[in-house]
C-alpha cells in the first residue's frame, strides 16, 4: 500500500536533513503511528507521501502510484485518492458543514445525489448530522476537527494521512476523534497517523514507527511511545 526505500530529504535553504535514509513499508489496512519530538521528520514524512514535498533521493509509492517521479498533472489525482487530515482543519470559513464536506466531492464532479447520500452518510459517522447547516466557527475544536475527518473520508479513499490531528484538542475529546478514525479503520482504511500524544498511541497498541532526528529508530507492531 504504502513503499518508502531510502528516502532522504534536504531542505536546501538551511542545509538541514529531515529524514536520512528512511525506509518504510506499510500494508493495507494497517493503523500506524508516526512518532517523535518535534523536528524528528514526522510532518516532513506526511508531506512527502503526499507530494507536498519533493524527496531529495529514494523512493515512495502510494497505491500504486511513483510519488517521487509524478509529473505535475498527476499531483492532484493523487491528493483526491487520500484523504488528508491536519491539526489546523483547514475548513472553508464561509462553507456550511455540509458544504465543506461536499465540496470534496464537488473537486471530483460526483453525481449531486450521490453528494447529498454520501455526505449525510459520513456526517452521520462522525456524529454532526444536526450541525450541518453550521459554519465553522459556530463549532468547537473537536466538532471542526469531526467536519476534517468527514471531508477527508467522503470519497471513500484506501488511506488516510492525518498530522497530529488531535494537538488543539483535550484530551476527552481527543479520544473521541481517536474513536472516528478507530472505526474507520475497521472498515479496512489504511491509516498514517503522525502524533506526539504519548496516552492515545500507548492505549491504543497500533503499529508505531518512532524517527529521532531524521531516522527510523524503533518500527514495533503493537508498541508505545517510549520503548
């Protein structure tokens, strides 16, 4: 599902090395996290699997899909067959719920009556069919973050990438955004998770890759923040 070999990536402007030789395979279905102080790669990582970065040298292939030699026109395709989660929401301020989630849908030019099916359906997964008519900032952290998950879930895509998607939350309502993706992985969505949350990742007893400094320290099946 997802094949990292040898990637390491050079932010040129400052000289610094973000991963260093990295190499990663993750199956389909798999939950994962990703941990690591911050400036251990874990972002970089994130943005790299979905081309919003260019790797300095390896490779990775996403669904099939040679991330590292796509050709620009492709870029978007790829975007569209994942479903993106990150800790700023990154919700359309002058959208409704429903209109940011359907908006996903929109991008792809889905039938309007599979949009309206599709959308109540994922709303209802994430617990906001009564605020669909809101906008965002009627909503708390955790309901807008819930209206992220939906949005990035809408296409059905076969992975979903998130970035410390609980780092504005408390912890109550971290664990039930945790819960959503939880359940969406049963479905057998593959799941990427970059966290520093050291309760969820230790609760939950997933898959934990742990970088320090650019380098894939620890790779443990069902392991904890901390060895």
């Amino acid at each position: 599902m997802i094949h990292i070999k040898d990637v390491t990536k050079i932010y040129e402007q400052n000289n610094v090395m973000a991963l260093n030789n990295v190499s990663i395979d993750i199956e389909a279905g798999e939950f994962v996290f990703v941990v690591g102080a911050s400036g251990s790669g874990k972002s970089t990582l994130m943005k790299l699997l979905m081309h919003e970065e260019l790797v300095t040298s390896g490779e990775i292939v996403v669904d099939g899909k040679d991330v590292v030699n796509m050709k620009p026109k492709e870029v978007p395709y790829l975007r569209r067959s994942l479903g993106v989660i990150f800790q700023d929401y990154r919700l359309l301020a002058d959208k409704t719920v429903y209109e940011n989630v359907a908006f996903a849908m929109q991008v792809i030019e889905a039938p309007r009556r599979l949009m309206q099916r599709t959308v109540n359906a994922v709303l209802d997964i994430v617990g906001l069919s009564d605020k669909y008519n809101h906008f965002p900032d009627q909503l708390s952290g955790g309901e807008q973050q819930r209206v992220a998950i939906a949005r990035a879930i809408v296409n059905d895509p076969r992975i979903v990438i998130a970035d410390e998607p609980t780092g504005n939350l408390d912890p109550l309502t971290s664990w039930d955004i945790m819960d959503i993706f939880r359940r969406i992985n049963a479905t057998g969505t593959t799941i990427v998770m970059a966290t520093h949350d050291k309760t969820i990742v230790d609760r939950m007893k997933k898959r934990v890759i742990a970088l320090v400094e650019g380098k894939v320290v620890r790779d443990e099946v069902r392991g904890s923040y901390e060895r």
